[in-house]
C-alpha cells in the first residue's frame, strides 16, 4: 500500500503565479471583458468565482456607478 502526500502551493509558487503566469495568460482577457463591460453600461454587475483577480482589479473602473459591482 502506498500513501500519497497532498500537494500544495506553498512558498514562493503563488508570488511568481501572481506575477509573472497569471498576468500572462489572464490580463488580456481581462482587459477586453472590462472594455466590453464598459461599452455595454449595464445595471449593475455580478462577479463570480473571481480566480486570479485580473478582472476583479477592472471591474470597478468599468463598472456604471459606484456601488453596481456585486462580488460573490
């Protein structure tokens, strides 16, 4: 019988994913779904299931008026 060890981000693994990975693969999906928020004006907005926090960081800039940006 073997036993495995649960894996983890631990250290400096999520610093460099912040940095360096997740802007590369995120930001510019980011940037156009905040441009498109904007061009759309809607109501207000619903954020879930934030993942790295690209957009979360967008979100309010684009968002209509202060207090239509809804996080769950």
């Amino acid at each position: 019988m073997t036993t495995q060890t649960p894996i983890a981000f631990s250290g400096s693994i999520p610093k460099y994913y912040d940095t360096y990975l997740g802007p590369l693969l995120f930001e510019p999906y980011a940037e156009d779904l905040a441009r498109r928020v904007r061009e759309l004006k809607p109501a207000d907005i619903l954020e879930l299931a934030a993942g790295t926090g690209c957009l979360t960081q967008r979100l309010p800039e684009a968002a209509p008026r202060p207090g239509s940006l809804h996080r769950i």
